[in-house]
C-alpha cells in the first residue's frame, strides 16, 4: 500500500516538475528573445550633422566675405539675398533712397530663394547693418520665409555696431525661431573675421576644435587716466562715435586686452541732427604692440 502511494505520488511529482519545468524553459526562452541583442558589431555612437544653410545680403562685399568665410568652414550650402533693384549706388546715394522708401513704407522686392528651407536645421543669416537693424533686402526675404522650429544664427558687419539691435528685431519678425546671439564685425577689423569665425564657430559648437575660452569681465569700476586715454585712442577719428568714457571692466584675451566700457554719448557738431544716444558700451581691445581698436558698441 506504502509503496503503491509512494508511485503515485512519485508520478504526480514528476508530472508537476514536468509543467514546472515547461514553464522554466518558456520563460527563458521568452527572456532571450526579448532581452538586450548580442551582437558582434560595436555600438558606435550616432552622430547626426545637422544640414546647415548660408544665406546673406551684402552691398559692397563685407558681409560677403564674412558668409563665405562661415560657409568655408562648415562646408555648408550658401546663398545671396538679391534686390531686383539692387541698391548700387554710393553711401549717400543708398541713405537716400533707404529714407525714401522707408518714408513711403516701401521694401525691395528679392529674388525668391533657390535653396528649400526645409532641408536645413540650421541656417546663418548675415546682413550688413543700416539704420541699427538689418538692411532691407533682408527684412524682405525675412517677409517670405518662416523659420519657426529652425535654430538661426545671425552674423552681420557695421561701421560702428548693431548686432544686438538687429538680433532683438529679428526676434521679434521671427518668434518661433531659436535665434542665436550671433556674430558682427566691424567693416574696418575684416581682417580679424577667420580668427574670430573659427572661435565662433568652435565655442557653439559647429565646429570641432581646441579653443582658448575667454574669461568674464571684471566688475566695472570707474575709468582711471590711462583707461580714458585708451578708450579716447579706440574711437578717435570715428565721426559717428563722441563719446566720453564713464567705467570700465576688463578680461584677459589671447596677446592682449578686451575692455568693456560703458560711456555717455555726447552730442555730434557735425551730425547735430542725431540726438545722443545716452549710455553706451563699447568694446575695445589692445593687443600687444597695437594701437586699441574699437570692435563695436551698442546703443
Ligand atoms: C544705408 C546704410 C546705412 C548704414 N547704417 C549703419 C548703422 O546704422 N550702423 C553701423 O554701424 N553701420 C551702418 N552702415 C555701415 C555698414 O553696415 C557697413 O559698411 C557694412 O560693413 C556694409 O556691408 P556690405 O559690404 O556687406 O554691404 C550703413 C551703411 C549704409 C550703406
């Protein structure tokens, strides 16, 4: 009787290790199929270049060196911004016709674009600066694209500045764009552009790259002597800038200075028209054995 029980349960036992086991295996198996992928290739990261497009304006060349000096570098696509009626006349000439149209609330028709917008997710807009914004073949084009969801990075070139003041307006035309701080330039230091492109370009990230990283400014203190007649040396002799130097801050840059003024516009003899612009700042930088330049102000 003990035994004949001791059979049956045996097979009972056997039976259950038999499901138990079926279980044990279907799980496993389940686990395999489902679980991280063996395999024999190296997982190298995915680097996605995102496409990039240049697109500028430029009456007499400045800020066409400047886009093809971008273009260069990031072995991007590039395209002018063409009037039909291109502005080819002197500077007065170009005042007057900009004051005209802007009287009649008139802009330059432009060419359309070649380029498809949609194919790009980053696209540099440069433009030289007239009347502290863009100049109008570019406030047109801006009419006829919409860059929402595009990551923008403005450039422009300027006698004196204009950049933070056409960025704030290109803002404003384009609200859903994510709009980059930018790069300017001031016609007169053209011959700094590869530098500092390639420092742009490398400190955001377009670029890879060894960087020397500026410091921040000092706090600002008040201009002793030598740092009034530094600032006087930087805007000499620039008929749009009258200015008298009020504090100063300062920061290490390679073979020299960056100083960073902040000063009280004074009225123009000779443009008694324009009213100061009241507080200014002015970047000025002394490299060594160079006479200080101004790189731009902003009003
Ligand atoms: C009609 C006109 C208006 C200008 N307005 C300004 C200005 O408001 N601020 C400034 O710093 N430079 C101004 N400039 C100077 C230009 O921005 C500068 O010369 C620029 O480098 C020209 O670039 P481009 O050669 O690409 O045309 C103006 C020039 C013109 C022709």
């Amino acid at each position: 009787m003990h035994s004949s029980l001791t059979l049956i349960y045996v097979i009972m036992m056997n039976k259950h290790l038999l499901k138990l086991m079926t279980l044990v295996i279907a799980m496993a198996l389940v686990a395999v199929a489902c679980g991280p992928k063996k395999t024999n290739e190296k997982a190298e990261p995915q680097k996605v270049t995102p496409k990039m497009l240049v697109i500028y304006y430029s009456q007499t060349s400045n800020t066409k060196m400047v886009a093809e000096e971008i273009a260069k570098r990031l072995n991007a696509d590039m395209e002018e911004i063409v009037a039909l009626q291109p502005y080819d006349g002197d500077f007065k000439a170009t005042i007057e016709r900009c004051v005209k149209e802007r009287e009649q609330g008139l802009l330059p028709e432009v060419q359309p674009m070649k380029a498809n917008l949609a194919n790009y997710d980053v696209v540099f807009i440069g433009y030289p600066v007239w009347f502290g914004t863009y100049a109008p073949p570019v406030t047109a084009w801006l009419k006829t694209v919409d860059l929402s969801g595009k990551k923008v990075v403005p450039f422009c070139t300027f006698g004196s500045g204009g950049l933070e003041s056409s960025v704030k307006d290109l803002a404003e035309t384009q609200p859903d764009a994510d709009i980059m701080e930018g790069y300017g330039v001031r016609a007169a230091r053209l011959a700094a552009v590869p530098a500092e492109v390639d420092y742009f370009l490398k400190a955001n990230g377009f670029i890879e790259g060894e960087y020397e990283k500026l410091e921040d400014f000092a706090e600002q203190h008040p201009v002793s002597e030598e740092e009034t007649a530094i600032f006087n040396a930087a805007v000499d002799g620039y008929p749009m800038l009258h200015a008298q130097a009020k504090s100063v801050a300062q920061r290490s840059i390679p073979n020299g200075t960056e100083y960073l003024f902040i000063a009280m516009d004074l009225p123009r003899e000779e443009n008694a028209d324009m009213p100061p612009a009241g507080e200014i700042t002015v970047y000025v930088t002394v490299t060594d054995g160079e006479a200080p330049v101004f790189t731009k102000v902003v009003r």
